[in-house]
C-alpha cells in the first residue's frame, strides 16, 4: 500500500494532480452541501475581525516579489491588536 501523502496527490496513471484543479467543496452531483455555510460564516469572521481588530506590518519596507503574484519578501508579518 502506498503512503496516503502520495496517494493525495497522484491519479489513478500515477501522474501529478494539475495546478488548481482542486475543488474545495467538490462539485457537481457532489458538491458539498454545507459549502454555503462554510462561506457565510468565513463572511462574518472576516467581518467581525477586521472590525475588532487592527493589522499593522512588522516590517513595511519589505522588498516586494512580483513573480508569479506580486507579494512581500517577509511574507507579510503582521502585529494584531485588538481595538
């Protein structure tokens, strides 16, 4: 029996899953049906969060990556305090 870490990433040809064709809440006759929910409540996390709470970069000079997604060098530490 292989490792299920392989088993996660290789099709039935044993070749690799294509970037992006991961479906989180599936699709079809077999989408999710708690995927609404799950994205309602993400909606008001986030709401509630960034309301409550602030963000401020530890290091705001930082180079910036532009290749593939522009993005910080320092993976964009952040403080959070609640307000």
């Amino acid at each position: 029996m292989k490792d299920i870490r392989e088993m996660n990433y290789l099709q039935k040809n044993n070749k690799l899953k294509a970037p992006g064709s991961f479906l989180s809440f599936g699709g079809g006759n077999r989408i999710c049906p708690g995927a609404d929910l799950a994205k309602l409540e993400t909606s008001i996390f986030l709401h509630y969060f960034l309301l409550n709470y602030k963000l401020e970069r530890i290091n705001p000079g930082a180079p910036i990556t532009y290749l593939p997604t522009p993005r910080p060098g320092d993976n964009c530490l952040a403080k959070i305090t609640k307000v």
